[in-house]
C-alpha cells in the first residue's frame, strides 16, 4: 500500500519515524499516562521533542524555504499515518491539532507582524494556541450561525461570547476566535477570525470539559471559555474583515486530510493488537482465538475497510495538492464520514477480541474509543458530509435538492 504513493521523502522518512515512535513513544502509554492529566506526561515528552529535533523530524509539514522538508500534503499524510500508531506521536513532532491548522492559517493568510510575534514561536513550539468556533447555544453543524461579537472601537475590536470545545486552550498563548463583525452581511461574510492572547483580560477558561470521564488539562483538553468586553488591537485580524467562513474552510480542507490518516494510523495500530491477540490467546481448548470464524471475520473486514480508507484519504490528499481544496470538496466530505466510521467498527472489535482486558486502561484501546468517538462528530458531523456530498451528486444529475426543483 505505501508502494502506491510512495516518494523519495517518504522511502527515507517513514521507517525513522517508525522506528521513533515505536522505541521512544510506545513504552509511555500506560495508565499513569493515558489517564488523568495530559500535564504528567507533557514534561517527558517535551525531552522527546528535543529528541525529534536533533534528528531533523522537526517541522515535516513546512517548505523547505522555512526550514522544513517540503512534504507534499499526501506525503505528509503517510507520515501523520505512522505518528497516529501513539497518542503521543503528534504532539512530539509538534504537528498536533489544533496548533497545525494555526500554522498554516496563520502562514497563508496573517500579517507579517501576527507572523513574527505569534507563528515564529508556534513553529518553535515553544508555545501552543487554541481554536475558538464552536458554541454551546448554536449548532455547531452551521459555522455561519454564531453568537460571538466583535465590534470596531476605534482602534480595537471588542469581544463578547461563549465557546466550548476550544480544544487545548489550557496553557495555550492565544486563541484564533471566530466572530461575527459584520452582522448585516450575507450569513458567509459576517464572521472573522481574529487573534486573541489568552492573557487578555475578559478572556476566562470555564473549564475543561470532561469527555467520557476524562477531563484531562495542558494540550489533550477541550475548554469552554468566555469573551467578556475582551479588547485586541484590530491588527490582530487574520486576513480581512468578513473571510472568518473562508478561512474556516481553508483551515479544515487539508485538515481533515491530517484527521483522516491520523484515524487510519489509529485503526492500524488497533488492528495490530487485534491480530497479536488473536494468535497469542488460548482459549483453553486446544485452540487460540484466531482460530474463531468470528475473529478472523473480523480481521478480514479490518483489513479491507483499512485499506480502502487509506486509499480514498491519499487519493484525496493527492486530489487537493493538484486542484486544491475548493476543488475536491466532495471527495474531502466523502473521507470524514467514511473513514470515521471505519475507526469506530474496526476499535470496537479490537477491544471485543481483548474481551475485558480491552476495557481497561492498561491497553491504548479504551484511550482511543472514550477520545476518538468525536470523530464523527469533529470537523462536521458525519450527516452533515454526506447530505453535502449528496446534495452534489444530485445537482450534476439536474435536481437542486436545496431549491427543490430540477436544474
């Protein structure tokens, strides 16, 4: 499978960070780590971060006129594939959501000011940042539909709402917050998105919500936070007035390519444990579980579905760095909603052939069904993708299902 998109970088990078991965990464998942707070392990991956640094892994996602390697966003993808396979494997190679859809947003579209004081240090990792779209009193599944305000005061803008799931705001530096600036415009011009340090004053952390069970702090939290009268310089606008929506898409285009492989590098490792277990566990009499028709069905049916998501992600990946992400718009709906509900079926029976042993903590896999259940809410629900890309098929066959009539 890796043959078929395989390129020079990727040949000489996936084994290393592989091998990273796997020696540094993989002895850390324990349930001292993968429970409570993300800020018991932060520190010792942190020195791992030091690590990938003086290998020269640090910044894959960046050109190399920027001191990356100029990965491709389908090479990148195989590499996000392989840090998927640890909890930890993002975060170490400091290309973690939400910091890396920051990074590129804040790098296409803010001021060179916004670059130096903000982008510079997040490039680094010597600071984190946050997203703030997402509200409590408004359906998510519509970004055009916000409560939050920012209005023009001379000089600055005035910030009032409330947010959740601002993901990693504990700790972060600044927030990139979605607002309504322009509340008589068309529903796709009335949002911007505007820069916000968290140490503004007005700017509160509620809480870090508790997701299953898990509250967890530092970059592993989702927050619910308020603006209250939250003044910034107007120069911390990224891009113009009233292009909140468009950055919005522009931002989530190739970042679902990066949740994609990383839900594909998840559902591998998943696999992988499934099939250790399957020949290592005696079931008592005289045969191991692999011997089950039923495991092997599942194994079969990981094994197909895997391979088929991985496929459809890279060929949309591919798709977007030759036409761009405007232009695969329905092969991106189709891969959230595909590949989301491939990592449920296929963690599912991961923990069904580890029988009680699966719910426990002392495997990878109750950490990932507790956090990666979201996945087919995050970035869209998945309902949303496929009434889009429907919706699209239908318009080219002549009905405009949003008009009602044929076309």
């Amino acid at each position: 499978m890796e043959t078929l998109f395989a390129t020079d970088h990727t040949r000489a990078l996936l084994p290393r960070i592989r091998e990273f991965v796997q020696t540094e990464l993989y002895p850390l998942e324990t349930s001292d780590y993968l429970t409570g707070k993300f800020s018991n392990v932060a520190k010792i991956l942190d020195e791992k971060r030091e690590l990938v640094k003086k290998l020269g892994l640090w910044g894959l996602q960046w050109g190399e006129d920027e001191g990356g390697l100029g990965l491709t966003l389908c090479e990148f993808g195989q590499v996000s594939e392989v840090l998927a396979s640890s909890p930890f494997g993002h975060y170490t190679f400091g290309t973690q959501a939400p910091d890396i859809g920051n990074m590129e947003l804040l790098h296409r579209f803010a001021s060179p000011g916004l670059q130096h004081r903000f982008l510079e240090p997040l490039k680094e990792g010597r600071i984190r940042s946050c997203f703030s779209m997402t509200e409590p009193d408004f359906a998510g599944s519509n970004p055009v539909n916000l409560g939050t305000t920012a209005v023009r005061d001379g000089d600055e803008y005035v910030i009032n709402g409330r947010k959740w799931f601002t993901s990693s705001a504990d700790g972060a530096t600044f927030a990139v917050v979605m607002a309504v600036t322009n509340p008589e415009a068309a529903p796709h011009r009335r949002a911007s998105q505007i820069i916000v340090p968290t140490d503004t004053p007005g700017f509160t952390l509620v809480r870090n919500i508790s997701i299953m069970g898990d509250a967890s702090d530092h970059w592993a939290s989702h927050a619910e936070v308020t603006y209250e009268n939250c003044r910034v310089p107007i120069d911390n606008l990224i891009g113009a007035e009233g292009m909140g929506f468009q950055l919005a898409q522009e931002r989530l285009g190739p970042g679902r390519i990066h949740h994609c492989m990383r839900w594909i590098g998840i559902a591998e490792r998943a696999f992988d444990l499934m099939c250790r277990r399957a020949v290592s566990r005696d079931m008592g009499d005289g045969q191991m579980l692999g011997h089950k028709q039923f495991v092997q069905g599942w194994i079969a049916d990981s094994r197909a579905e895997i391979d088929a998501c991985r496929l459809l992600v890279l060929r949309t990946a591919r798709s977007i760095d030759e036409r761009s992400a405007a232009n695969a718009r329905n092969e991106v709906s189709e891969i959230k909603f595909y590949v989301a509900a491939m990592l449920g079926r296929v963690l599912d029976r991961a923990i069904q052939a580890h029988g009680a042993a699966g719910l426990t903590d002392d495997l990878v896999l109750s950490f990932w069904f507790r956090h990666e259940r979201a996945a087919r809410i995050y970035d869209g629900a998945d309902e949303v993708h496929k009434t889009a890309l429907a919706r699209s098929i239908l318009k080219e066959y002549g009905l405009d299902v949003r008009k009602g009539v044929k076309v």
